[in-house]
C-alpha cells in the first residue's frame, strides 16, 4: 500500500470502532459525532501528507546564480595611461651592438643583450630611409655607423609623420627593443620626437 494512504486507512478504521463503540454504548443518539470527527481527521492527516512528502519539511525553491555583471569597457588610452612605463637603458644602439663582437658565439651575445629586450631607448640620427610594408606600418631606418642598422617600427599615431621624413632628415625616436643583432637593431612602438641637439657618435 501507497504511504501517504496509510494514515487515512489508519484514522477511518479507528473512527469505525469509535463510532460503533459510542453509537452501542449511547443507545444511538450520538454515535456519528466521533465517527463524522474521526474521518475529518483522517482526511486531514491524508491531505498534510501529501502537501508535506517530506516529514513536514517544505523544499526549498532553488536559487538561480546571480548573472555576472556586465564587464565596463575598457579605454584603450587610459590602458595605455595606467601602463606602467618601460625602463629606459642607459647604453646606446651602438653599445648594445658591440656586444656581439670580441669572439663571442651569437648565443653567447644574446645571453648579454637579452635583459635589455623590452626595454625603452631613445636614438637620434639620419633618416636613411623610410617604408610601408603595410597600411599604418611605417617604418624609418637610420645608419648607427657605416655597417650597422637601426629600424624603428613607428607607432600608428606617427605614420603620416612618417612618411613625410626625406633621406637625411635628422630625428629622433623613442621605443621599446624588440632585436638586437650584431648587424641589425629593430625597435617597435616609436614615437617621433623633436630633435634638439647634434647627432650622438
């Protein structure tokens, strides 16, 4: 037999006896009062059972997970603003390059050279040339010395700047060291600055 059944059985069979058991011992006169009581209680206990499966303990409802906020945009000029700033070497292109020469193996060099990768310098000298390998990536070239070179991957702000340079022009960039080899110094994310002074040996 079903469970939740149980107590209604239970409470008309005693209301069934209660009821004749009164109804005998009163002559009759008020027997169907215990019996009326006793199935209004059993029907009672029947319908509690079924609202409350769970010995009297309601389910609680679940809780959705509260949605994540929607991200803020992000302000790529203040990104860059709040950007820490890269440290600024203290040694020239020219140095920097030299250390690839008194019989050192190229992994031995870039061993030296490679805690300045990343890092800010500033170079002046003249425009040896000036390309667009594609929209916006305008680059300037400068001869460090007679064999030795220097490109400066200028920044996107800078690229009309840039392409308005002639051979021999004399200016200055500031960027951040991607390359260093022996022959060859590439630097990213340059700027254009004023130039103020005579050109650094």
């Amino acid at each position: 037999m079903d469970r939740k059944f149980v107590p209604l059985v239970s409470a008309l069979a005693l209301a069934v006896v209660s009821g004749v058991a009164e109804y005998v011992l009163s002559d009759g006169t008020s027997g169907w009062i215990p019996l009326a009581a006793g199935v209004a209680g059993a029907v009672a206990g029947w319908l509690a059972l079924l609202a409350f499966p769970s010995g009297g303990k309601t389910r609680a409802a679940p809780v959705e997970p509260a949605a994540d906020p929607p991200a803020a945009p992000v302000d790529p000029a203040a990104a860059a603003r709040a950007a820490p700033a890269a440290p600024v070497v203290k040694r020239t292109a020219s140095e920097l390059m030299d250390m690839f020469s008194g019989g050192l193996t190229s992994v031995q060099a870039q061993n030296l050279v490679r805690p300045y990768i990343g890092s800010a310098i500033d170079f002046c000298g003249e425009v040896s040339n000036v390309s667009e390998s594609s929209p916006g990536r305008v680059s300037v070239f400068f001869w460090v010395d007679e064999f030795r070179l220097l490109c400066a991957g200028l920044d996107p702000s800078c690229a009309d700047e840039g392409r308005r340079l002639r051979r021999g022009d004399t200016v200055c960039v500031s960027g951040e060291i991607k390359t260093i080899e022996k022959l060859r110094f590439f630097v990213e994310s340059c700027r254009l600055k004023p130039f103020d002074g005579p050109v650094p040996s």
